[in-house]
C-alpha cells in the first residue's frame, strides 16, 4: 500500500508538477528533477531558456524573447539528485519514526 503510493506521488510529480515548473517557469528548469537526473546520467545537458533579447543598436526590444543556452553540468546534476534524496530519506525516516508501533 505505502509502496504504491510512493512510487504514484514519484511518477505524478515527475509527470506533473516537474513538466508544469519547466513550462511556467522556463529559468527554473535547469533545478527539475527530470533535467537533474538526466544531467548527472548523461554527465551533462544543455537546456534552453528564455530571456530578455539584447538591445539592437542601443533600442530596447520590447516584446521580443530570446532563448539563451544554460548548461547543467553533471555535477549539478548529481548535487541535485543527492539533496532530493536526503529530502526524502529524511520525511521518510519522521514518518516512520511517527508511525512505527513497536
């Protein structure tokens, strides 16, 4: 029961509430779990993300976006997927200490 749950709150959120983050916030998605964990598999990824364009010749284009590489490297990556883990562990181990009937 308690596995099931786990692994449909771990599935929902990468389906979800990662792809929601990546979409509404474009400058966050460096910090997704998904790109985390593909960066620190693949030892590294290269994501787009949208910014202000640069003024042309000194004007200012206003409602012009630009998207501008960002590179996550492997180790932002792992550092990721390591602090989301120790998240984990740690709710886990205050609910189990919770819940545990001896």
């Amino acid at each position: 029961r308690s596995a099931a749950a786990a692994l449909g709150v771990g599935v929902g959120w990468l389906v979800l509430v990662d792809s929601m983050i990546a979409g509404f916030v474009p400058g966050m998605q460096p910090w997704t779990v998904r790109v985390g964990v593909q960066a620190w598999v693949d030892g590294g990824l290269t994501t787009f993300v949208t910014v202000p364009c640069e003024p042309l010749d000194g004007v200012a284009q206003s409602g012009m976006v630009c998207s501008a590489e960002r590179l996550v490297t492997g180790l932002h990556g792992g550092l990721l997927v390591l602090g989301v883990a120790a998240v984990l562990v740690v709710v886990g181990a205050l609910v189990f200490r919770r819940r545990d009937v001896d």
